[in-house]
C-alpha cells in the first residue's frame, strides 16, 4: 500500500497573461537584488545518510550509486560567472520539465516581473476521516469510553507459571510510576482511536493497540540503540520491506498512519504463519527467523512449541508479560492504584489532504497550532518544509482542520521558504551556500553537514525558493532524495566502545568530534542512550606522516608501473 499523492501541476488560466508578458520583457529585464528571506529554523530531527551505499565500499568515501560525478573546474569567488537577463545558471533537471537547481550565480539575478500573489486557494482538500470511516452516529457510542472499547476487544491469552510472575512484576512497575503512566496514556490518546479502528477492521485481538506503549511510550519521534525508529520501532530495513520511505526529507517509520498500516501489516503477516499471537508478537520483537529456529530446536528435542517454553533473549522473554501488564492495568487501573484520562470514542484528529509544498511554521500557524503540537502528529518530516509530492495529508486535530482549511484558502503571499536542489558536482559546503546564495552556517545547519566534510555530487539540499522558481519538488525527488558526504582530507575509519555512563555527547567530546557527527556516522539521533561497550564508528583524520607518505609513495608507484610494462608495449612506444 503506497501513501503516494499524483500531483496534477498543470498551469492555472489566471497566470496565462503574466507568462505572456514575461516572455516579451524577459530580453530587457535588468540585474537586480533579491532579497533576503527570514529563514525558519531547522527542525530538531537529524538527517541521516540512508543505506544506499555499497556493503563493499561503505563509508564516507562511498560512491552514491546511480550518480555519475561530474567535476568542474572551481569558480573564483572575485569573479562570479556573468548571466544575462532570462539566463539561469547551474540549472541541474531531474525529470520532465523541472528545474531542481535552476539558482542564479552569487549576487546576479534578473529583476522579477509583477506577477499575480501566490495565495493558499487549492492548497489542500477537505479534512476528512482519516480511515475513511465516519464518526459513530449514535450518542451512546459517542459518549462511549474508548478503554471500555478496548478493554471488549481483548483476545490475547494469560500467561501461567513463572511467567505470570513476570506480569505481576511489571504491574508494580507501572504502579510505582503513575506520573510515567499519565504522561504515557495522554499521549498515547492522541492515536489511539486511530489504532483501535484498524485494529478492529482487521479482526486484530485489541490488545495490539497498546503495543506503542511498551515500544515506544506512545512517543513517534523515540530511537533506540538498534536505530529502531517510531513509535511501533521500526528498523531501517524492515520499515523499507513494508514501504516506509527514509531520505532526507521524511521517515514514514514515525508517521502515524504509514507506521500503524505497516506494523499491522507485519503482525497479520506474523500471526498468519505462527497461528498464535504470543509467538507472534515474540517474533516481532526478536525476529521471525529467531522464532523458527527456536521451534525448530524444541521440535527436534521433543520439547513444546509455544512461547512459554522457547529459549528465548530477556528481553522477548519479558515482552508479552509487559504488554499483558499494560492490558491488565488498562481492564482495572483503580486496583493498581492509577487513573487513566478519559478518552472519548471518536477521532482526535482529522486528515488533511496537500496540494502544495508549505513551510512547517506557516501550516502550525494558519492550523493555530505551536509547531511542537505540529509536530506531535505530523513526526515524519526530517527539514522545515511539507513536500506534498512524498506526504499525501497532514493530520490535525478535529477542531482545528476547519480552522486551517478556512486560514489558508484566505492566506496571500508564499506557502514555502524552501526547496531542493541537487548537487551538481562535489564540492565544499562554502561554495554551494554561494551557489544558492545563502551563508555557510545557515546551510550547514538546516542540512545537517558536518565540518570537515564534502557534498557529494547528487546529493540534494533544502535551500531557500527563487523567486524565479516557485515550482513544487516533484514525486521522483521528494520519495528519493538522498545526501551522501565525504571527507575534505584523508580520514581513517575507527571503531570505538561506549563506556558505562556515556552519552553521544560526551563520547564525542572523547574524540574530539561533535555529537552531530557521530549520530551522524552511525546514523542514530544526538538523543540516543548508549549502553557500555557498545561499539560506535569514527571518522579521524589520518595522522600527517600517513598522509605526506602516501603523497610521496605515488610518484614512486606510477615509476614502477611503468618500468614493468612488457618488451613489446616498450617497443611500442619507442616508434615514431
């Protein structure tokens, strides 16, 4: 199931006499100055490299597959190239008619038309309900509490024996937190109606809906040391087998509706072959190929088969009681001592369809909305801006999707600040801020690149819109957008171990790197826990002898390659 959205770019009628005047009056357009835009900040998600790198050359040094570099020779920053009026420089065109990186040089551009004010009109579509579903119509079933809806749907058996002691030791866990608890069950109202409708259209044991809560606290944006991701806490690879894009701009691992089809879609799929959810939901958290070897063992043995007598990690041995901890909690809180806030049996929030691309900031602030509440629903955009070619909807709450709707159709004047461009050729990051005329450390920054490092040739950047170029990025760009770095000098690769009460920060400070790059390297968040002796990659610089040895080894190797051509090529090259 794709969450994809055809884009339909053909040109509105009412633009039609500006085009006509832009062609007669582009020969006589004189230089000008753009101005400067107020930049939104970046978001806080780091952008990680994704893994379409070769296992065989991984790495900074890695070529990006599918790129042919080109290298041109560097432009002086004294002598900027000359563009004529109606002349576009480094225009890079990835696909039928779009203009990527169709920016100006530094400080020359051609004075912009009058042209008609960019407004919000079309924008998006109609909220609507976002499993296609309406809203319960009788007023009983409104009023209904949604936990008595999901204490009806349990279908998961009670563990015995030992076993039953590890639920009860995870009751009295949550127990002695009731502020954990609270905070864990408010957020998690946010999505759960959501999850429990698909839950039940699946014919799903209700249970399931409270897997987030031992996954990930109900918490979209949490990553874990094994680079899982989400709140259902996909790895990198099994998010991309059940279609959840990673690349520069979105990681569909924390979005609410591609990561609960995807996770549902998993757990149908694993409780289709092992015919038991208990080994089901082993599976999904150690692996279904774990499981099958551990029944295979059991079988060969004489042994049972079920979850109770597999061998099995600690922490899949503990994953059903914890779940069953949370259901019982959820069945009966007053006996645990905990109160659950009241959930209402109808949607928080509603979907919204999008149109255009547009500035995370404007749409939190035309939905009116903190950007952090923005985000709480819409946790899968990596930079500042929505791309609607890779996000088909923005979700909202239910009172503020007409509120948004209404703001935006009303709102005149530009819906994005930001766009793609790709990297023509390698190069510093100093000199592609000069190519899009924006400074080093802003470029930096919202890119996420570290010091030291190299653009790489089809990398793509977020940078800011032209006024010469207002087109969305298109679909092939927005789905597969990627940035691949590489070192300005010599680097060395380095495996290190986390020492107990580390963190990202302090272990980089160790080596003298910044916790950016080292999530970086790894590609984790700046916020991940490290247990001891986890092992971690670092880039260093090789040491000045290295390096004066290799630049001095070359011309030695090139004299030798050529003393042992063979007699033949030798005499070859002999004749006149």
């Amino acid at each position: 199931m794709s969450l994809k959205h055809e884009r339909h770019p053909a040109l509105s009628w009412r633009w039609a006499p500006t085009l006509i005047v832009s062609a007669l009056l582009g020969a006589c357009a004189t230089p000008g100055t753009i101005p400067e835009r107020d930049l939104p900040p970046p978001p806080p998600q780091l952008t990680t490299l994704p893994t379409r790198v070769a296992a065989t050359r991984e790495g900074p040094l890695a070529p990006v597959p599918g790129v042919q570099e080109v290298v041109r020779p560097p432009v002086a920053a004294s002598a900027p190239p000359a563009a004529s009026a109606g002349v576009k420089s480094d225009v890079i065109t990835t696909g039928t008619g779009f203009e990527v990186g169709s920016l100006p040089a530094p400080n020359v551009s051609a004075t912009p038309l009058p042209a008609e004010p960019e407004t919000g009109a079309d924008a998006v579509g109609q909220p609507v309900d976002d499993v296609g579903q309406s809203t319960p119509v009788d007023p009983a079933e409104v009023r209904k509490d949604l936990w008595q809806r999901v204490r009806e749907g349990y279908g998961i058996a009670d563990l015995d024996g030992p076993l039953a002691q590890l639920v009860a030791e995870h009751e009295r866990w949550y127990a002695k937190r009731p502020d954990y608890v609270e905070r864990m069950t408010t957020r998690g109202g946010r999505y759960l109606f959501h999850i429990v409708q698909e839950v039940e259209r699946r014919g799903m044991p209700t249970e399931l809906a409270l897997l987030p809560f031992i996954e990930s606290a109900f918490n979209p944006q949490a990553m874990s040391t094994a680079k899982a991701s989400g709140m259902w806490q996909f790895i990198p690879s099994t998010g991309r087998h059940y279609d959840l894009t990673q690349n520069v701009f979105r990681d569909d691992r924390r979005d609410v509706l591609a990561s609960t089809r995807a996770a549902l879609d998993y757990l149908g799929r694993l409780n289709a072959e092992f015919n038991d959810w208990q080994l089901s939901l082993a599976a999904y958290n150690w692996g279904e190929g774990n499981v099958r070897r551990a029944i295979a063992r059991n079988r060969k043995a004489g042994k049972p088969t079920d979850y109770a007598s597999l061998r099995m990690p600690a922490e899949t041995r503990h994953y059903v009681p914890k779940l069953l901890a949370v259901r019982n909690i959820v069945m009966r809180p007053e006996v645990h001592g905990l109160t659950l806030p009241p959930l209402e049996n109808h949607p928080y929030f509603l979907s919204v369809p999008v149109r255009r691309d547009i500035d995370v900031a404007l749409a939190a602030r035309m939905a009116d909305m903190s950007v952090d509440d923005f985000k709480a629903l819409n946790p899968s955009m990596n930079k500042p801006v929505i791309l609607a070619a890779g996000t088909p909807q923005i979700l909202l709450p239910y009172d503020n999707a007409e509120v948004f709707k209404r703001n935006l159709d009303d709102h005149v004047g530009p819906l994005a600040s930001w766009t793609a461009w790709v990297v023509p050729a390698t190069m510093k990051p100093a000199d592609a801020a000069k190519r899009v005329g924006l400074s080093e450390s802003t470029l930096r920054e919202v890119n996420r690149i570290p010091p030291r490092m190299l653009v790489k040739a089809g990398s793509t950047l977020l940078v800011p819109r032209h006024a010469q170029r207002e087109a969305d990025v298109p679909e092939h760009l927005a789905d597969h957008a990627h940035m691949a770095l590489a070192p300005d000098r010599p680097l060395r690769k380095v495996s290190v171990q986390a020492r107990k009460g580390d963190t990202l920060s302090t272990l980089a400070q160790r080596h003298r790197v910044s916790a950016a790059q080292l999530a970086q390297w790894n590609r984790i968040s700046e916020k991940t826990r490290l247990s001891a002796g986890q092992k971690l990659v670092i880039w260093q610089a090789a040491p000045a002898s290295v390096s004066k040895q290799r630049a001095k080894s070359a011309p030695a190797q090139r004299k030798k390659a050529v003393t042992q051509r063979s007699p033949s090529s030798r005499v070859a090259n002999a004749r006149p």
